[in-house]
C-alpha cells in the first residue's frame, strides 16, 4: 500500500509516507514533526487511513492462515475446512521433529498455517481427519503454548489424522503437508470432538 500526505504547495512542508509495511515507523515519527495546522488535519486522517495509534504503526491486517479460520465451541463443535497443499518449506523445521508423543512430524507445507484453529474453551478430546483422495498427506498442529501433535497415515488409508486429548483454549496453527514438497492436493479437513 502507498500512502502520500501533501498539505501544503511548499515542498518544506508536505508530508510524504509510503507505508509499505511496519517498518517505516520511522519515517512516520519524523512526519509527527510538522506543525502547519492544515497538515495536520490531513496527516490525523492519513493515521486514520493506516490504524496509526498511540504513536505507533499498527499491524496492517494481514491473514494470519492461507485457507480461514475455524472456532469451535459449545455452538459449533464440528466443522470442515477446505485447502490445497503445495509448500516446499520442511514442517520439521517449522515447529519440531516430533510432538508430545514423541510421534515423528513430516511433510512439506508453506511456513504460513493453512488454517487457524480457534478453541473457544477447553475441549477433552479433538479429532482432525483428512480427506485427500489417494494422496499420501501430513498433518501438523502447534497449539498457543507451543505444543505440537503430528499426524500421518490414517490406518491404511494415506490421508492424515489426530486424535488427541487435553486441548486448551486458545489458537492454534494447522499446517496440511505432503511427502513430496511443492504437491499440490486439494482437501477437506473435519474438525470434531
């Protein structure tokens, strides 16, 4: 996103920003300093424009997961995603070797979470299943203090699962990989206590 501010026909006082991202707080600091009145007015609206507050920049609204967001609780205990795979990024290296079971994390994925999963209040038990047609999927979930639960192959079918206990309120990152990086599969992903 590009932003220009000019307020006035003297150079000396315009106020230019090109907001391409957080790091340009500087540049923002340093328009703070200009003080013409009708600057002003228009660099309070530009602040507007950018979520500028408390003398900060404020995080641009940026999706957080590739493929949306999932709440579950009391009114929605189940609920299906959809996505396609296609990473190269090593999930390993994303979040750990293995997850609290000690079972082996694998796959390939993009380092962004294909989906958040937002638990509303504690849920005892959790089931994550994949529907991937005859592709060989992986499944990676690393909740909001850093637990990690990997699935692979579902019984004989190659489509990956969790099922696990003791989950947490809270947001979790889901990551839907496959064994050969860059794959791109469509999928459906079920999420159920």
């Amino acid at each position: 996103m590009t932003l220009a501010v000019a307020a006035g026909q003297d150079d000396r006082h315009s106020c230019r920003a090109i907001a391409k991202s957080q790091h340009n707080r500087g540049e923002i600091a340093r328009m703070l300093t200009y003080p013409k009145p009708s600057q002003s007015i228009l660099f309070l609206i530009s602040l507007a424009v950018l979520g500028l507050a408390s003398g900060g920049l404020a995080p641009l609204a940026i999706a957080q997961s590739h493929f949306g967001d999932f709440a579950v609780g009391t009114g929605q205990p189940t609920g299906k995603l959809r996505g396609t795979t296609g990473g190269k990024t090593s999930l390993p290296a994303i979040v750990s070797n293995r997850d609290r079971h000690n079972n082996q994390c694998l796959g390939y994925a993009d380092s962004k979470p294909d989906h958040l999963l937002i638990l509303k209040e504690s849920l005892p038990n959790l089931r994550l299943q994949l529907k991937s047609g005859k592709v060989d999927t992986t499944l990676v979930v690393q909740g909001p203090d850093g637990v990690v639960r990997c699935g692979d192959d579902t019984g004989t079918q190659k489509a990956a699962s969790i099922v696990d206990t003791d989950w947490g309120p809270g947001t979790y990152k889901v990551w839907v990989g496959t064994t050969i990086p860059g794959e791109q599969v469509d999928y459906v992903l079920t999420v159920q206590p």
